[in-house]
C-alpha cells in the first residue's frame, strides 16, 4: 500500500511539474540588425566601408566579430583584422528599441614592395559608440563626423 501512494505521489508530483513548465515561446519573433558605414570620397561616390547583417538574441544582445589575422612574428600575437559589432537592442517605449552599440573596424594596411617597410605589419582602426532609438523598418541615417555616416535598420 505504500508503494502504491508512493508512486502515485510521484506520478502526481511530475504531473503538476510537466503541466506547470513553461513551454517554449515562439511567439517571439526573430529580429535582424543592418549596420553600415559610409564614406563619401572627393568624386562624391558613397563608399561602403562596413556592411553587417545580424541577428539579435532573445535577450536583446548583439555581438559579432568577422575579419581575420595577420600572424605575428617569433612568438607575438596575432593582429587582428575586420569588423566587431557588440551591444543590445532593446524594447523602450512608443513601439521604439534603445540601441547602445560599439562599431569597431580594423583594415590591414599593406606596405609596398620592395621597401625597407615590407616586413612591417599595420592595421588601422577607428570605432565608433553609438546610443539611440531605432523604429522597426526604419532606416536611421547618422553623421561620423567628416565624410563619414552610419546607417542603422532594425526588422
């Protein structure tokens, strides 16, 4: 007889345990961040400089490295080189997403040939940090200073 209360306490017990966990929310639809910098050159052309399509997690959070490595000499680290995107986006009010985000890009930067400088290994970075309110479908154009914008689209 206490066996038998005993698995029905068990199967009672996993009973309410498998009604009471919640189920896994699809209701929750994906979102995609677009991020890209522009440069304008002396023709007047617009350069594209950076251009990342991401994925935003459920928790709002963004982070994204891709580029590559220039291998170090005798021991040193790798230099590395590409676009790192990292920050959140989160809902704020009025159907609106804050967004705080860090744009960082590093280019390698070729010596010439044939120079006492061709052994010599360079990357060039500039970043920017970027704080703002993003509307879904809308594209959100923003000054870098000089010839420089960042473009901003949150789906």
């Amino acid at each position: 007889m206490l066996k038998k209360v005993t698995f029905l306490m068990c199967l009672l017990i996993t009973g309410f345990t498998v009604v009471n966990t919640p189920a896994a929310d699809e209701s929750k639809e994906k979102q995609f961040f677009t991020i890209k910098l522009l440069e304008q050159t002396e023709s007047g052309k617009v350069k594209q400089l950076v251009d990342c399509d991401l994925q935003v997690n459920p928790q709002g959070k963004i982070r994204s490295f891709s580029g590559g490595l220039e291998p170090g000499f005798q021991g040193e680290q790798d230099l590395k080189f590409g676009v790192w995107v990292k920050g959140t986006i989160k809902p704020a009010e009025n159907g609106k997403y804050r967004a705080l985000l860090k744009l960082r890009w590093t280019e390698h930067v070729a010596q010439l040939k044939g120079t006492p400088e061709a052994g010599t290994q360079l990357t060039k970075t500039e970043a920017v940090e970027i704080r703002t309110f993003l509307e879904k479908g809308k594209t959100k154009r923003l000054s870098c200073g000089g010839l420089q914008a960042v473009e901003l689209r949150l789906e």
